[in-house]
C-alpha cells in the first residue's frame, strides 16, 4: 500500500519547499509575538513606576503645603512640586490634583486670575465628571470673588455633584447680586439636600435669617458678616461643608477616584476686609486637601 503522504524523500523536499514559502513570515511572526509580550511587561512596570514616582512627589507636595503658610521656603518648595507634578502628568489623574494645588497657592498669592486659569485646565483636562465639578465649584467661588457672578452662576449650573456646597455658593452669589429672595431659596435647597429639611441650622440658619430681617430696599450685607457673627458666638458647624479633593498617597491601579464629601471650611465665605479689597482666604476657596483612591491616568 502506497504512503499517502509520499516517500521519506518527498516529505523533505515539500518541508522546504513549504519552509521556503513561508519561513519568513512564520519566524517574524514568533518574534513579533514575543516582542508584544516584552513590550506589554515593559508598559506595565513603566507604569507602574511612573505611578510610584507620582504618590510619593504628591506626598513631598502635601507636606509642602502644609507648611507653606508664613514658611516662604516651604511655599517656594510647593510651588516646585506642583508645577513638576503638573507638567509631568498633564491630562492625568496627578497632573489635574497639581493643578488644584496650584490655583490654591494662586489665592494665597491674591492672583485669581492665575488661580481660575488653573482650574479651567482641569476642567478642560479631566475626564472623570467628579474633579471636573470639583474644579467647577471652586472657580465659582474665585470668579464671585473676583466680582464676576454671572460668569460664576454660569459655571455651578454646569455642575451635577455637591449639591450641598453648589446650592449654599449659588445663595452666597446671588446675595453679592442683592438677590434676596433668590439666595433664600438657594440656601434653603441646600439645607433641604443636608437633610435638614425646612429647618435649616448652624451657618445656613444664620444667612437665612440675616437675609430675612435685611431692610427691603437696601444692599444686602455681605457674607462675612455672618462670620463675624458665628466667631463671635464661637459656632463653626456649617452643614455646607466643602468637598474634598484626595490627602493620602494614590493607589496605583484603582480604576474610579471617589471624591469625598467632609467637614472642612465654610463654603464660599470670605472676610468683609476681603470682599473689599478683592483678597480672599485661600481656605474659602482651595482646601488642598486630598483623599485618594486611583491611579495617575484620568
């Protein structure tokens, strides 16, 4: 019985005929393969060294910054970090965390514009719709300051997050336009998402109740007023508490941030000196503090 496949000869010489053929191809192919698999492993540790470089300069830029105030070394350092971290993970997670800090060292430094440029870039850069309202709320806060209220009405409109804070901002706006009745009703929203219903306690109660008893007719006293008013009394429980942007070392791998909602500064509340002068305290503005929970890639 004849061998189908033919005699030991005639196999070989259809190997290399075959190998002829297609030898090229097949060995490139197994290189190609095996250069996807390095290069694959390389992107990976790259980037998970990257990630690692990023926690710990953002680590150094906490510190900073939490020495900054009356430390010009400590601000001149945080200034560094910041700019690095920002250049170095532009349109990442990182890159848009810098530029928060970035706008808050601006207010310290009472130059709004810089530190609404900052944060438009983080609008523009981010896409995680979290930050991006987060950078919203607080250009809204740099823009009342700088007496531009339409444009910060404007920018809260666009925000879905932070009811409490947006609301409790759009009532301290609409106070600067002498709207009264609008910044009750603002005010008492954000009450209402607090959870406290149509009783409003604390800061919130203290606005609503100054904007009640203000003579018709006249311009509404400003914000700081009720400050002035709750040091005094030795209050600080303002349900309205400002969102947080992350404070520990970022994870590397994590796919979502989680933006937290905390007890922090008064929300959107500058000094009466301020209002005047166009200054305003950083706090009111940028927290910088940051909790955390994602990679550096936004």
């Amino acid at each position: 019985m004849a061998d189908p496949y033919g005699s030991e000869e005639e196999q070989i010489q259809a190997l290399k005929q075959w190998w002829s053929e297609n030898g090229t191809s097949t060995i490139a192919g197994v290189v190609l393969a095996i250069a996807i698999v390095f290069g694959w492993k390389w992107w990976e540790a790259r980037e998970a060294t990257r990630a690692a470089q990023a926690a710990s300069m953002y680590q150094q830029l906490q510190a900073a910054i939490s020495g900054s105030a009356g430390d010009p070394v400590q601000r001149a350092t945080a200034e560094h970090l910041a700019t690095e971290l920002a250049n170095n993970y532009e349109g990442e997670r990182y890159g848009n965390y810098a530029h928060l800090m970035l706008a808050r060292l601006r207010v310290e430094a009472n130059d709004l514009d810089s530190a609404a440029q900052e944060l438009r870039l983080v609008i523009a850069n981010t896409s995680d719709p979290a930050i991006k309202d987060l950078a919203k709320l607080r250009l809204a806060r740099v823009l009342n300051a700088m007496g531009k209220p339409d444009e910060a009405l404007s920018e809260l409109e666009q925000t879905s997050s932070f009811e409490i804070e947006a609301q409790t901002l759009r009532g301290d706006v609409l106070r600067s336009r002498n709207d009264r009745e609008g910044a009750v009703a603002a005010y008492r929203k954000a009450a209402e998402a607090s959870g406290m219903g149509d009783k409003p306690v604390g800061m919130l109660a203290l606005k609503i109740q100054e904007l009640e008893a203000a003579p018709v007719g006249q311009p509404l006293p400003p914000v700081a007023s009720v400050l002035m008013a709750q040091a005094s009394a030795g209050e600080n429980n303002d349900p309205a508490a400002d969102a947080q942007t992350p404070s520990e070392p970022l994870e590397q791998t994590p796919p979502d941030v989680t933006v937290v909602v905390d007890q922090a500064e008064t929300s959107g509340d500058v000094d009466s000196d301020d209002m005047d002068s166009g200054d305003v305290d950083s706090s009111d503005i940028e927290s910088g503090e940051m909790n955390s929970g994602e990679s550096t890639n936004d």
